[in-house]
C-alpha cells in the first residue's frame, strides 16, 4: 500500500479506523525527512495491512500544532485512535520493521 496523505480534514477517520496507522510527520525542506522518506515508502509496501500516512507540517500547521510537533520526522503509531508510539527522528529500515513486528 502506498502512502497517504494526511491532513485535518481526513485525520479523525483515518487514525479512528480499525487496524493500526503510523504517520510519518515531515516537511520538503527537512534533510533527515527527505531521507526517511524512501525507507518508510518500502516499509509500507511490505505491510498492506498497516495504513502509512504523512503529514506535511508546514501544509498542516494547526495540526502539528495540536500534536506538538517540535521536531520532524516525527513518528506516530495509533491503534483504533489510541496513540501507541511516538519517535521523533527518523529511523533505520530494520528498526521500523522490528517496531511493527511488536504491535
């Protein structure tokens, strides 16, 4: 599954749903974003069942002011709405599979 963009008007129903959710929250002039990016697009492709977004920080302001972003990337993981994990940094390819492996 490819990635999805996120944004205050889908971000409700997309975390509230059934399954588990990361987000990834990031920003085009981010170096360490720009280079999660490849990694955290083939993770999703290896896991259909997990829904992979992303959360443009400086298209969605409000939003990451809600969640108190302060650094990118940030990553967040939910389950049926409930917040489960949360990085900030990006993370290696092995790292983030160990982390879905455990959920």
């Amino acid at each position: 599954m490819a990635t999805i963009e996120i944004g205050k008007d889908n971000f409700k129903d997309t975390v509230g749903k059934q399954g588990i959710v990361l987000l990834d929250w990031w920003a085009a002039w981010c170096g360490p974003c720009r280079a999660f990016a490849p990694i955290y697009e083939q993770v999703s492709g290896k896991h259909t069942d997990i829904t992979f977004g992303k959360i443009d920080t400086d298209a969605e302001q409000e939003l990451s002011a809600v969640f108190e972003i302060r650094f990118i990337p940030t990553l967040m993981m939910f389950l049926v709405g409930i917040l489960l994990f949360e990085q900030e940094d990006a993370l290696l390819a092995a790292v983030l599979e160990d982390l879905i492996s455990k959920v």
